[in-house]
C-alpha cells in the first residue's frame, strides 16, 4: 500500500511539474531580455518610414518663403547630470557621441556633463573634429538649397523664435553647415532625426553655451565608451585615505638652527694665525700717501 502511495506521489509530481515550466517559459516578463541598438534602431527606421509615408500620402506641405519665428522668452539654463569618464579628457571640449545620443561637456577631474541629443538619420552621419566658430541666441534659420529641394516647400528664411527649428541657441561648427543648437520638439531628442545637426533640449543649449567659447573644440564620434553614471570606486575610497603629509620644513629649520658650528683654524689661533696662513701673493701691499 505505502509503495503504491509512492508511485500515485510520483505520477502526480511528474504531471504537475511539466505544465509549470511551460507557464514560466510563456510567462518570460516583457523588457528583461537585452536590449540591442540595431533593434532600437531597426524600430525608429520603421517608424521614419511610416512618417513619410504620411507626409506622402498629406501631400506637399508649403510654408511661407519668409516666416516669422514667433516669441523669444528668456529660458533658463538647466544642468545636465554628471558622468564619470574612463579616459582623462582634456576638460573644456565637447564630444559628440552618436551611437550614444548624447553630448558630453568635459569637466575636470574625468568628469563631464552629458546632454541627451537627436543625431543624423541614417546618411547624414559624420564624424571628425571641428571648433566652434560662432554662437547665436534666437539664430535665423535659413534651409540651405539641398534640404529645400529633399522637401519643397520649406521656407527660404525663418527669423529666430519658438517656431524656429533651430530654437533658442546655435553653436556653429567651422565653415559647416552642421550646428549644435536647440529645438521647438522636444520628443525629438534621443532620435536619429536630424539631417546631421545635433539637436538639444532649449534649457540644456542655453546651458552649454555659458560653458562653451567660440574656439572650442568639439570632436565627433561614432561610439564613446568608458561612459558611467557613478563615480569610480577609487574616488569613493580616496576620501577615506590619509592625506600626504607635507615635507617638515619648520623642522628642518629648527635642526639647521641647532646644528653646531664649527670653528676654523683661523678663529682658533686668531688674527696672527691667520697672518702666517696667507699667501704672499694675497697680502695686501703697504703704500705710504
């Protein structure tokens, strides 16, 4: 009876085992596998093409060839977090990290700020390193003739303003066409949307430009690692460490003060030793005036 017990325990084991690892397998919690960029990627693709094809199918839309770009409010300036840099950058220039979606603003110390931005879609991308020629507050936008002949219709000049694409602040690139500069659509940060500009939120522009100088260097890149958002452990433990203790200069001095003189043999025996320790050549010669 005990045996056939065990076997009825068994059977039922076994039979309510399979089932419960097939629900954990169809149960798998949604966002817990890894994330790949080319899937990001391959998703923000599709939805480009999407756009296009609405504005395809919304026909031509033509703006005003002269536009007027609305307000210019006063935007405050708003710090970006702070992240810590594996490489010691030299602090005060600007790298662009387009696989990452963000800019970084090089501080002291292996640190910097790091703005969230909109990149280049796919065939505008570049890199390479420019310096930063001038800065503009509200700056005029003026489409140059490539973009107007991709999109017909876009106005020939839009004065600076809220309706401005290029937003609060432009921080020119060389002799580029390329800018870093702000923008009326905030949903298009962290997207690859732009046709090779690099687009920040308004507060986060106006920031940088109270850091950057015209003459700073900003350098493009495809990828940026040695990127975290927590600080090193060693700087964590350096703060727990003693200080070098300075060289013991009063010390020194002291024991300079205390070291004893010695006498030479001229102050022993006094003047006449002195006298017969002359050389001839140096004794001085005795003329009667």
């Amino acid at each position: 009876m005990t045996a056939l017990r065990l076997l009825t325990i068994a059977v039922a084991t076994a039979l309510v085992w399979q089932p419960q690892v097939a629900s954990a397998q169809d149960q798998w919690v949604a966002g817990s596998s890894p994330v790949f960029r080319s899937d990001v990627e391959r998703r923000e693709q599709a939805e480009e093409a999407r756009r296009a094809e609405r504005r395809k199918a919304a026909g031509t839309v033509t703006y005003p060839k002269f536009m007027n770009g609305g307000e210019k409010p006063d935007i405050a300036p708003e710090k970006p977090p702070i992240v810590y840099l594996d490489k010691d950058e030299p602090a005060g220039m600007v790298i662009v990290d387009t696989g990452g979606r963000r800019l970084l603003y090089t501080l002291p110390g292996k640190r910097a700020y790091a703005y969230p931005i909109s990149v280049g879609r796919d065939g505008f991308t570049w890199t390479g390193t420019e310096k930063i020629s001038r800065i503009a507050a509200w700056p005029t936008w003026t489409p140059p003739p490539e973009m107007r002949q991709r999109q017909p219709g876009l106005p020939i000049t839009v004065t600076g303003g809220l309706i401005n694409p290029l937003g609060a602040k432009a921080l020119y690139l060389g002799n580029t066409i390329y800018r870093i500069h702000g923008t009326n659509n905030d949903r298009s940060i962290g997207r690859a949307s732009s046709s090779g500009c690099f687009r920040m939120m308004n507060q986060h522009v106006v920031h940088l430009a109270t850091l950057a100088r015209v003459g700073t260097t900003v350098r493009v890149v495809a990828n940026y690692s040695g990127v975290s958002e927590s600080a090193p452990m060693s700087s964590i433990f350096s703060a727990f460490l003693p200080a070098d203790s300075p060289a013991p200069v009063a010390a020194t001095a002291k024991q300079q003060k205390k070291k004893p003189k010695t006498k030479t043999s001229q102050q022993k025996n006094g003047p006449r030793a002195a006298a017969a320790q002359t050389p001839a050549s140096q004794t001085p010669v005795s003329v009667a005036r």
